[in-house]
C-alpha cells in the first residue's frame, strides 16, 4: 500500500508541475489534482490495468471527473483504460445528446443508456423516496454497462459536500451515523466503485468547468423542484455553518473518515 501511494504522489506531483507550463483551459487546477490523486492513493481506488467507467450525467461534477481522470491517464505511472458511460432516464427536460459528440471527441469509448427511469420512478415511488430510487436504477444500468462493456471499475463524481450532507441527513433524520463510501465492491461483487472527489469541495468542479468551459447540462429534473428537498435545505445550512466557522467540511470529513470505508483488498 505505501508502494502504491507512493506511486500516486509521483504521479499528482509529475501532473501539477506540468499544470504551471502547460498550454490549454483543459487541464486540471492544482489543488483538484491534489486532492483527488490524494483521495486516489490512500484509498487505492486505481490499480494497474483497472478498466475505469465513468458515470457521466453531464453536470459539473462528473464532467470534471471525466477530464481529471483523462488527465491523470496521462501522467500517472499507473496505466489504466478509460470509458464513459450516461444514463438517459426519460425525464423531458433533461437532454444530454450533446454529449454524444463530445465524449467520443476526447479518444475514450462512450455507452450511452436509455431507460424510462424518470416514469417507473413516477409510477412507483413517493416523494419522499423519488430521488434515491431513480439513483438506484441509474446505478443499475451503469453496474449493466460497466459489465458489458469489460469495465471492472465505475468512477462516480461525489464530492466532499456530497458526503456532508448525506452524513447530517442520515444523523439527523435517519437516526444513524451513514455517509457514502469512498470505495467499495458492489453487493455483487463483480465490480469496484470509486469516488475520486471525496475530498473535493463542489466550488472546485464548479470553478474547473466553468473555467474549462466544459459543457455543462444544468440540473433540471422536475421532480427535484417539485418534491421535498431536505438535501437542498441542507446544503443551505451547511453553506450558513461554514460562513461561522470556515473549518466545518474539514472537521466534517474527519469525524466521516470512519464510515467511508477501508479499500477493498
């Protein structure tokens, strides 16, 4: 393991030296390339000859993921193959046809799955539990690519707000101590899930698309504006903490640290 994180620091320091001279709007900020190949090392998330399939919705977040990984690709020492993979779930307003010129247009395979998650969701679930459901049919149909598709690893662009939230919505409305899992085998055991951007704040992929000009698709699911969005609240609040006390995500993150996860063997 020490062998292995030491591999990552050559690989984030080689990326950041080459980020002060290198041409383009494309590449990565230092301190994103710090913290995810941070992230990426201590928990071990890429190994070499891992098969890496992006879930790729489009927004800021992924779509950062997407070029730090092609990025790191190409400095790290550790050589691994890159997909992207997006999941069209029906709803009207969401439209990510764009990026079907787009990925390709970056030398990776894409698989792009269309499924009626939007309306079995609709049909099947109360607003309460809309928005988990159609996550979990989402990240079915990536577990079906990925598997199709020869990928043993899906990449999925979390960020360290992300576990903030869902870590103070399960404490205080779940009654449980739960946050998502740095890295882990799905129940099939099949395939390893990763989330390189644990540590990542959201103001970092917002500023890295905005500046990259990454072409984002705006988050529009009807259902998210029409229903109960604890979340959203959330988020607000925490945005209300941090302006008290600018320390909160890193004391957050450490009181998280036991409930993300070891990495897999």
């Amino acid at each position: 393991m020490g062998e292995e994180a030491s591999i990552y620091s050559a690989a984030v320091s080689a990326a950041e030296s080459a980020v002060e001279t290198a041409e383009g709007r494309m590449r990565p900020s230092r301190p994103l390339l710090r913290l995810a190949g941070k992230a990426i090392g201590d928990y071990r998330m890429i190994r070499p000859g891992d098969r890496v399939l992006v879930g790729l919705s489009g927004g800021k977040d992924s779509l950062s993921l997407l070029h730090l990984l092609l990025y790191l690709r190409e400095k790290s020492p550790v050589k691994f193959d890159l997909a992207a993979a997006t999941v069209d779930p029906g709803s009207p307003e969401y439209d990510p046809s764009l990026l079907k010129d787009y990925v390709p247009g970056l030398g990776i395979p894409y698989f792009y799955e269309s499924s009626p998650v939007f309306r079995v969701a609709q049909s099947k679930m109360g607003n309460d539990s809309f928005c988990a459901f159609c996550s979990r049919m989402r990240r079915g149909l990536l577990y079906g690519a990925a598997r199709r598709e020869g990928y043993n690893v899906l990449a999925l662009a979390q960020h360290l707000d992300d576990l903030a939230e869902t870590f103070m919505l399960s404490a205080l409305f779940g009654g449980s101590l739960r946050t998502m899992k740095a890295h882990y085998v799905n129940d099939a055991g099949d395939l390893r899930v990763i989330r390189p951007f644990v540590y990542v704040r959201e103001r970092q992929t917002a500023a890295f698309a905005q500046n990259a000009r990454l072409p984002v698709i705006p988050e529009n699911c009807p259902a998210c504006f029409a229903m109960p969005m604890q979340r959203w609240r959330t988020k607000q609040r925490l945005a209300e903490m941090e302006g008290e006390n600018g320390k909160i995500f890193s004391s957050l993150l450490a009181a998280m640290r036991p409930l993300m996860g070891d990495p897999p063997p």
